[in-house]
C-alpha cells in the first residue's frame, strides 16, 4: 500500500502551533466571550461570583486544548481504548459513591475541578466508534455482526448514565453515536428500523420513567398545565426571550433576570438572559456563532485524510451541537426540560472541559491530517 | 482503491447531510426565537411588566365628621403597631421576648407571631400588636437597640371622641363585607373600613377619599425593589354636622336614666337638626379595636335594641301629642270654631261602642284651647267623628307625618298615616267611624318617628313653614334648605295661634297635663303637648279594677311622648321626647323635654352659624401628626 499524498516528516511544536486552527480557536473565544458578558449581566454588573471564575477556567481548558491539539492524533489513536475503558470504569466509580455515599451523585470531586465522567464520556464514545469504524469498509458495515460491539460501545455508557439517572445525557450519546453510525456507512433501513423501535418503545420507557422526568415530559406537552410549579421555568424563559423584542432590553436590563423569574440564569438558562438583554439581534448573532463552529468542524472533516479523523472531528462537530440544540430548545419551550448546559456559556466547570477536549481532538485532527494513524 | 473511493463518496455525502441537518436545525431555533421575539413580542413584553410590576394601592385618610362649631366627633387615631421583620434578626422568638420585657405582649401574641414568620416570606412585617401607649412607643424606641427586627408603625384607626353619644348619629366603620366589594380597589385592600351606619354609611364615599397608587418593581418572591411611580392618596372630604356635641352629649345621658328613650332637638325655621339620640346606645370604637363575641351578644340580645336608632326608625302612635293636628283640621274645616265647647262627662258612645276620656269623671265644659291645655279626649272624639279621617290625614300630611324627608341617615322611617283608601288598600275594607275616633287622639294605626314629632312640632310653632329636618351642611348637603326658604303652608295663622294658646297652657297653666315641668324663668319659659300611647287596650277589667300602668309588665305599659318649643313666645327651638314603656307623657316625657330645652336655649347654638370647612383646619392637623410622630 503506498499513499502518493503523505508528508513523511514530523512536525515540530512550533508548526504544529502555527497550522493550529486560530479560525476555530477565535470562534470559540468570542462565543466564550458572550459568556462572560451573560455571567457579568447574571450578576447584576458584576464579575463575581460567575464570570471571572468562568474566564480563568477558560483560559485553563484553552490551553489544556491546545496541548491536546498539538499531541499527535496517531497517539489519541492509539489511546482511544485504554480511554474508553477509563471513563466506564470512572462512571462506575461514581455509580458505586453515589450508593455508598450521598445519594445521586454525578461526579468526582478532584479537589480544583468536579468531574463529571457522563461530560467526558461523550467525547470518549465518538473516539471509540471512530477508531473502530476507521478500518471498516461499507461492506463491514451493512453486516449486523459487525455492529455489535460499536452498539455495545455506546449501550454500556449509556446504561450507566441511566441509572444515574440522566436520561439527558443518555440520549445526547445514543445521539452521538447514531451519528457516527451513519457517516460510517450505515444502512438508511437501520434508522427507518430504528425510530419504529423508538416510537415502540416510548409506553415501555414511560413506565420506567422517574416521577420528575414524566413531570418534564407532560409540562413540556403543556406548560400551562401548573404555572407555577413545573411549568414555571419554561413559562417564564419564554417571557424573557419574547420580551427582549427585535433588540432586546439592553445589558444589563434584563428585568426577568435581574428579579430572578428566570430560574438557573447563570447556568441552563443562559441563552435567555442573553436574548433578553440582546433580543432577536443578538441571539441570532450567537446562533451564527455556533453555526460557524459546525461548519469549522465539517471542513475539518472533509478535509482528512483517513477516516478515523473524518469521524472524528465530524462526531466531535455534532456531540458539540447536540449540546446546543438540546439547551437552546428547552429553553425556547421546544423541548422538555433536561437540565443541560449551553456549551461555553453556561457557568460551569465539566462541560466546558468536555468541549474544550473536544476542540482539541477536532484541531488534533487537522494539524495532523497527514499523519498515518495506523498501518 | 475504488472501494475506498467509493467509501469517502458515501462518507462526504453523508458528512453534508449531517452538516445540513445542523444548519436546518439552527435555523428552526433562530425561526423559533425570531416568532417568541418579534411576532409574539408584544405579548411576552406585557406579560414581564406584569410579572415586574406590582401595583400598590395607597389608603387615603377618611375625612373626619365635626359638629357644628368644628369639634371633631369622628377622627382618625393615630395608632402605634409594633411590627417585626423575619429577615432583620437572626432570632425572632429572642426578640419577641426581650419586647415583653419591654412593654406587655400576650403569650398568643408571641405563638401567633412565630407560627406566621414560618408561614411568610422573610421580609413581610408581621403585627405584633395595635393600639400601643405612647409610653409603650418611647420605651420601644429607647431600647431598640436590643430589640433587632423590630419595627414601629403608625397606623390609622377611626376614633368616636364622643362614643356613646353619637353612636347613632354617627354610626361606625367596620370591615368590608364580601358582598360590598366593588370596583374601587380600596374595598379590598386588607384592613380597610368602611361606614356601616348612619352619617359613616351615608357619606362613606364622599368620607373615602381617593385611593393613591405606587408601582413597584417586584423581584420573584414579591419583595419590593424600588418605587417606579407613585400617585399620592387624596384624602375624604370633611363633614360638618348641625349637631351640638356638647348637647348631643347632654341629651344621650339625660336619656339614659330611662330604660329606652329617644330625642330630637331641632331648629324651628331652619330645620337644623342639633341634637338627636337614642338610648341605649353603643359604644362605635368597640368596632374599630375589634368587637369581641360577647360583646356582640350581649348588645344582640338586648330587648331594648341598642343598634336602632329609634330617633329616626322608632315608630309609636302619636297618641295626644296629634291632638293639634285634629284641632287644626277642625278649625280650619270650620268644623268647629275655637269657642265651640264640648261637655266632656269622662266617655263618648258611638253606637254600642263606648271611648273613654283619660280622665275618670270627665273635664266638664271644653273650648279649643281648653280641649289641648287639658288633654281632653271627648273633645276631640266628637270634633273626629264630624270632621272624617281623611281631613285629619290631609292635615297630618300637611304638618309632615307619614312620609320621609330624605333624611341624611338612611335609616329614616316614614311612619303612617292612615286615611279611606289606604285601609281600603291595606285590608279591603271600609274604614269605620270609631276609626277617625281614635285617629283623632293619636291611636290606631297612626305612627310617627320622634323625628316626625320634632318637625311637626316646627311647622306648628314656626308661622306655618314646611320646614325638613337636615344634619349636615358644608361641603356637603343631605337635606339643603331651598333658596327663600322653607314654603309657607297654607295655614290661617289664627287657627295656629289657638293651637300654639293651647300648647302654652299645657306647661304654664294650673290644670295643664306638663305644668310639673314648667320652667319658671319667663325667658326659658316653653310650651309643648303631652301625650301617652297605648301599647296594650285597657281592658274593661282593668279599668274597674283600677290597675295603674306601672304596675303591669315594662313591655306592657304606655309609651311617654311629649314634644315642645322654646322660647314659648318666640319659639326658636323645638323638641320631641318618646320614652319606651314610660307610662305618662307628663310623668317621663315632659322632664325630660324641659331638661333639654332648658340646655338648648342656654348653649344657644343657632347662634353661631355652621362651621366652615376649610383646608387650613387639615394642614394644620397634619402638621401637628407629623410633630408627634417626631
């Protein structure tokens, strides 16, 4: 096998900082930057408690990002299982505390940061699916065989973030990895197949539900059915998106957020509060933001040379906006309420590692397009 | 190499569907908000002022009621609350017991003040107690340091300076009732009064003043942030009364040697009213502290009904005090002349019926004026039966029995003046002659408040006006006097000067029925009628056995009547006495009467015109709260 297009030298530390992709990391700043104006604002004008701890995190995950992108991506490669069976066993370790312990706990407390294992397994899942889908042909692919153990690798994560229980994070994986079964080749009859199952299962997964979560579910279906219970949140999100208008009230105006209707302003409810100060304006500029971010991580992908960073950087770009989607319509009232964060935005130590990690595999991927991960 | 080929194929075409599907999906939230921000904006924006903002609405002070000369008779109390806030200290139940060492706090109190921090959200004041001595106020205040949380308040309270005396006349304040909410947000605002009776009920929204307003911006659990607007409270308008408090005063605690007894002592000409009570009476502050059940049943069940104003909605017969409405009718029917004498032998006999004259033996040989001096019942028997009823109603109606006057207090009466068609109306029936017998001396059907007594009294003494009782004057007219006057009755003043001879002669002759309440001072002198009112028929029994009335059971004997004028040659003041069960005119009523005209005429309060509101009397009165409030 000879590649005719392969660079043969290795790069140094300086080349690979300067093919980094400053593009992204500027994208990423300045949605970070939206951030710390919306934690400023949730503060009533002030940079503590929120912004100033949420800037010095991100200037601590921007670089563990840019260490992660200038690792080679062959040694990711290679690290992707040991990874995956780390982060089981880390949710294990959590599920195990949480029943020693005090009660439903979602992390690990490691003293300067709360790690929660659920964020960092849904980049480690997409690693692993990529890494098993990089040597399979469409052939391997249309056998059901050969699906088993990627349908394991994403079921065995999933079921233990279930018993946490957080169907939210449960389903941005399954999401994820489906996905990632897709660009790999899978047959359109898997998906078809697949929702009739979703839509069969929906009565059975109902009566598994947890109260709180049924209580989710039908509010979404009608908020008004209890405003002032658990309607009350998306009730009063929807007034402060619908009062900010065409320009929004202005920094620091934000009356819904200021008086405390809105609930969990600084962390789930985040997106609000910036379109209530910045109205249609800003949040569609923010929108744009993320939707640059995407696109970035499709170029990447396309981009690459061999499939494990082509599904790589690609399951990277959509586990980032399954983050995304999922917040922006909860808190826009399109879907029930999940409790999930608005990457980079919200306050919040995990999940903006997990992204960040995230960009650095994506930029991994790219200053090491040429690189032979294998064989 | 193909197969490669063709996997990188299938991988980039996916690889846009995937990317499509994120710019489609952005795109149905920036659709989304687009539809939340811009199409239903206007919607959303409503919805946060309202969550942001709360109105509050602003008590106004309830303008107070002043008699005639400006002395307050209903007043706004000022009335120290002490209050705690939960979120102020850090021990409530430390704070509430260093208060009782302080000043004197009941145990409930205390129980009842913990019980409902734990309910409220912390920055909601909770009461600890109302109606605090100034004393209590300055030692408060002196140790507030140790007391963290607590918080002193002023508050408003209706007070009655005069109480009992005015209970009636006033009436009094009392929490909103759920059917009397209406649009004026005041009604609901917690702690409100409005007025439940008399010149309170009747004025109430002239009283109320106008409600201020204060936007506040809210936070989430209603505490307050700041003050967007405010619209100050316009406070009730002020009401001056005709009423003499001093001889209100005077009045109700003449009265109050009686078991049940009411007054009215008004102007002659001009229809003041000056004074007017009703025996028993309450105390109106009881219901602005808080009235307690017992309280309530025990002035419930009272069987003189201290609730009624009987001054105004107390009904009797007349009984002799008609008897000049009769001599009037007859004289100036021509019926008889005022020197036609009727032999009175002690009774009258129409048909098998026979009626009997008060006095046992008879009154001999009785003109006109005799027939009033003397209280000759024959007389006015025979004059009836010639004259009908329905003449005597005319003159009734004339004199202004039977009817209301639009009276300020709306429990007026109306009283009754029966005549043909009524009883044909009322029973269907033809109306008999020994009926215009009875009419003739006050009995029967015929009812007349002591109000009624009063005015007709002053259209009998005053040269023939029909004068109408008012109360209140200022800015605010009930009943205003005419421009010109009161109209003049179509009266011939020489008939009226034989009534007036007679009733002079009641008080101020040897064989008058009042002579025993004569006033012998010539210039106080006064005239009036007595009268006595049956409540039960005599039976023949009694009347041969000679039962005196005192001896039968209260609810059984008499009503004591009696109404006068002074000075008795130029009448200026007028009044009406009906003593409940007080068993003669002369014996209860006419000490009274005497009593009062006596005061009146001493006071004099026609003299001084009715006091005029102005703002100036407001300003300062604000001005001395805000000192003592210092």
């Amino acid at each position: 096998m000879s590649s005719s297009i392969s660079l043969q030298h290795e790069q140094s530390i300086f080349e690979r900082l300067a093919n980094l992709n400053w593009l992204l990391f500027l994208l990423i700043t300045g949605i970070a930057c939206v951030g710390f104006a919306a934690l400023y604002s949730a503060a009533g004008g002030s940079l503590s408690p929120w912004a100033s701890r949420q800037m010095a995190r991100f200037g601590v995950a921007a670089f563990g990002m840019i260490i992660i992108a200038i690792i080679d991506i062959k040694w990711w490669y290679r690290l992707t299982w040991p990874l995956f069976f780390l982060g089981l066993f880390l949710l294990l370790v959590v599920e195990i505390m949480g029943h020693v312990g005090m009660g439903a706990q979602r992390w690990i407390d490691l003293g300067f940061i709360k790690l929660q294992p659920s964020e960092l397994m849904k980049i480690v899942v997409v690693m692993a699916l990529a890494r098993y889908f990089h040597t399979a042909t469409l052939e391997d692919m249309r056998r059901i065989t050969f699906l088993v153990i990627p349908v394991m690798v994403i079921m065995a994560p999933v079921g233990l973030v279930l018993l946490q229980p957080d169907l939210g994070t449960s389903l941005m994986i399954i999401m994820a990895g489906a996905a990632m079964f897709f660009m790999a080749g899978a047959s359109i009859w898997l998906y078809i197949g697949g929702a009739i199952a979703v839509a069969g299962m929906i009565p059975i997964a109902w009566h598994f539900m947890r109260d709180y979560q049924k209580q989710r579910v039908l509010t979404f279906l009608d908020p008004e059915r209890d405003p002032l219970g658990a309607g009350y949140h998306i009730t009063q999100s929807k007034i402060a998106l619908g009062s900010g208008g065409l320009e929004g009230k202005g920094f620091l105006e934000g009356t819904q957020s200021r008086l405390n209707f809105l609930p969990e302003k600084q962390t789930d409810f985040i997106f609000t509060l910036w379109a209530e100060e910045f109205g249609l304006i800003g949040g569609v500029l923010l929108l744009s933001l993320f939707g640059l971010v995407f696109l970035y991580g499709l170029w990447i992908s396309v981009r690459g040379r061999q499939n494990y960073m082509r599904y790589l950087a690609l399951g990277l770009s959509v586990n980032f906006s399954l983050y995304v989607f999922i917040n922006i319509a909860m808190v826009m009232g399109l879907i029930p309420v999940v409790g999930a964060p608005l990457p980079l935005i919200s306050y919040g130590g995990t999940s903006m590692l997990a992204v960040m990690i995230g960009f650095g595999l994506m930029m991994s991927c790219s200053i090491h397009q040429y690189t032979k991960v294998s064989r | 190499m193909k197969k490669q080929q063709d996997q990188v194929k299938v991988f980039t075409r996916r690889a846009f569907v995937i990317g499509g599907l994120q710019c489609a999906i952005l795109g149905v939230l920036g659709g989304r908000l687009a539809w939340l921000q811009v199409a239903q904006g206007s919607r959303y924006k409503t919805l946060s002022e309202k969550n942001r903002i709360n109105l509050k609405v602003i008590a106004p002070e309830r303008g107070q009621i002043v008699d005639r000369f400006g002395v307050p008779l209903a007043v706004n109390a000022q009335n120290f609350r002490a209050l705690i806030i939960p979120e102020q200290t850090d021990d409530i139940e430390k704070s509430l017991r260093t208060l009782q060492d302080t000043i004197e706090i009941s145990e409930e109190d205390i129980q009842r003040v913990l019980k409902q921090a734990k309910k409220t959200a912390r920055f909601v004041p909770i009461e600890i107690r109302d109606d605090l001595e100034w004393e209590d106020v300055a030692k408060v205040e002196v140790n507030l340091p140790d007391l963290p949380g607590l918080n002193i308040d002023v508050g408003e309270r209706r007070s009655y300076p005069y109480g009992e005396a005015t209970a009636h006349l006033i009436g009094y304040v009392a929490a909103v009732d759920k059917s009397e909410v209406g649009k004026d947000p005041l009604l609901s605002l917690p702690g409100f009064k409005i007025g439940k009776t008399g010149i309170e009920k009747r004025f109430d929204l002239d009283m109320r003043g106008q409600a201020g307003r204060a936007e506040v911006e809210v936070n989430v659990v209603g505490r307050e942030v700041r003050e967007l607007r405010k619209k100050e409270s316009r406070h009730g308008k002020r009401v001056v009364l005709t009423i003499d408090g001093e001889l209100q005063r005077f009045t109700q605690s003449r009265l109050a040697e009686q078991k049940s007894a009411s007054a009215v002592i008004m102007d002659a000409h001009s229809g003041e009213v000056y004074a007017m009570a009703s025996h028993p009476a309450f105390d109106p502050n009881i219901f602005t502290s808080g009235i307690t059940a017992a309280q309530m049943l025990e002035l419930d069940s009272n069987p003189a009904k201290p609730f009624v104003n009987k001054a105004v909605s107390g009904q009797y017969p007349p009984a002799s005090t008609f008897k000049m409405i009769t001599l009037l009718a007859g004289l100036s029917n021509r019926t008889f002349s005022s020197r036609h004498t009727v032999f009175c032998k002690g009774h009258f006999d129409l048909g098998r019926d026979r009626f009997h004259c008060w006095k046992r033996g008879g009154h001999g040989w009785v003109d006109a004026r005799k027939a009033i001096q003397v209280s000759c019942d024959c007389y006015f028997y025979e004059l009836a039966l010639e004259l009908g009823i329905d003449s005597i109603a005319e003159y009734a109606h004339m004199l202004g029995l039977g009817e209301k006057y639009g009276f300020e207090l709306a429990e007026e009466r109306a009283g009754l003046v029966p005549d043909r068609n009524w009883k044909l109306g009322q029973f269907g029936e033809k109306w008999q002659p020994g009926e215009s017998v009875v009419a003739a001396i006050g009995q029967g059907y015929l009812q007349a408040t002591p109000l009624q007594l009063a005015v007709m009294t002053s259209r009998l003494v005053n040269g023939g006006y029909a004068v109408k009782p008012w109360i209140t004057g200022g800015d605010i007219w009930g009943n205003k006097p005419p421009e010109g006057g009161w109209p003049k009755l179509n009266l011939n003043s020489a008939h009226m000067k034989v009534v007036k001879d007679g009733m002079d002669r009641v008080v101020n002759t040897k064989n008058g029925t009042a002579v025993g309440s004569r006033i012998v001072e010539d210039e106080f002198a006064f005239g009036g009628k007595t009268g006595t009112g049956q409540v039960q028929r005599i039976t023949m029994q009694q009347r041969m056995a000679g039962i005196k009335n005192e001896e039968l059971k209260w609810k059984s004997r008499h009503h004591a009547l009696f109404v006068g004028y002074a000075p008795m040659h130029k009448p200026k003041y007028v009044c009406s006495v009906v003593v409940e069960h007080g068993i003669g005119g002369s014996r209860t009523a006419a000490p009274i009467a005497r009593d009062l005209l006596l005061e009146v005429q001493k006071r004099d309060p026609a003299k001084t015109p009715l006091h005029e509101p102005n703002d100036q009397v407001v300003q300062n009165k604000d001005k001395q709260k805000e000192q003592t409030a210092l």
